[in-house]
C-alpha cells in the first residue's frame, strides 16, 4: 500500500482535504457549520490538535494541522466520527431542512455501500494529507486553502468568508485557536 497519503510525523504540519460523500452540499446552512466548528474546538481544546490554517466549503473541508501529543490520523478519525453522528442527528431533527430525506437517503446508500460503516457514511473515507516539509510547499497549500471561496465564487476577497482563517491571517479576529504560519 502508498504511503503517499498517510500522516508520517505529527508534529510536522499537514495539508488535509476531505469531502461529504458524494460532494454533497452539506454545508448550507450556519449549523452546519457549526458543527464542524464545535468538533475542531473540542480537538484543539481537548485532543492536541494544532490548528495552522483552515477553509470549511459548502462540501469539503480544507485544514493546516499538526499535533505535539496525539496522532493525526486518530484525531481526524474522532473528528469525522462525531461530525458525522452530529450532523445526522441534526438533518434528522430539522424541520427546515428541504433536502434532508435526500441528504439522510445518500448518507444511508453511501454507508451500506461501505464495509467500514454500520448505517451512514457523511465524509469520504480518505482524508488527502500531505506533509508540508518546505516553506514553498506551505505557502502554496495557504494561499490555496484561502483562495478556495474566491475561485468558487461566494466572495472577493479570502478574508470574507466567514468560515476560514484566512480572516485571522488578514489581522481579524477568528473562530478557532490559531497558530498562525509565518
């Protein structure tokens, strides 16, 4: 098997992509969102995880993450655990929601489709990571990972989508704990 996209050293930052099964648009709505911003919290606050950049878009998450104290790939395996358990939860409760049975129905099909899952499947089983080992490499994967929103359309500027940190590496204030790259 590669190991072209594994986590190798954990205290070294990594470029991390995954996606909603599917490239569902998930992220539609702020609760969401929220969700996924809870869920990094709880990571940084609770399970060592070094938040150095980030972008969530409407169906994929982007992440500059390392870990003094905990293995990457077991913190992205807990994080897209409860996301996922959360995220179904809420589509279930939401009454407002006009595509939930939609949304529920591919999770489902996508799980039962999956071995490694009992009833649902939210993310794609792979998470993308690539160890960023220059400056070069890390710059690139920043400028990217900000850019994200602009070139999808959804604002001018990187530093407008509420959902990155690209507002916090423009000098704003932010919504997770950041280690900023310099």
């Amino acid at each position: 098997m590669s190991r072209k996209y594994k986590f190798h050293d954990s205290r070294s930052p990594h470029f991390v992509s995954f996606a909603v099964v599917n490239w569902i648009d998930l992220f539609t709505r702020r609760e969401y969102f929220d969700i996924m911003m809870e869920s990094l919290s709880y990571c940084i606050e609770h399970k060592g995880l070094i938040m150095n950049a980030w972008c969530i878009m409407t169906n994929h998450v982007h992440l500059i993450i390392r870990s003094e104290t905990d293995q990457l790939q077991n913190i992205m395996r807990d994080m897209k655990k409860f996301t996922s358990k959360k995220l179904i939860k809420d589509l279930e409760d939401n009454r407002q929601e006009s595509r939930k049975d939609w949304i529920l129905w591919m999770f489902k099909r996508a799980g039962i489709k999956n071995s490694n899952n009992k009833l649902w499947q939210v993310w794609q089983q792979h998470n993308h990571p690539i160890e960023l080992s220059t400056n070069e490499m890390i710059e690139k994967r920043l400028e990217y990972l900000h850019l994200n929103p602009v070139k999808a359309g959804f604002v001018k500027k990187p530093e407008d989508w509420f959902y990155s940190s690209a507002r916090q590496y423009a000098g704003f204030s932010g919504i997770l704990e950041l280690e900023i790259i310099d």
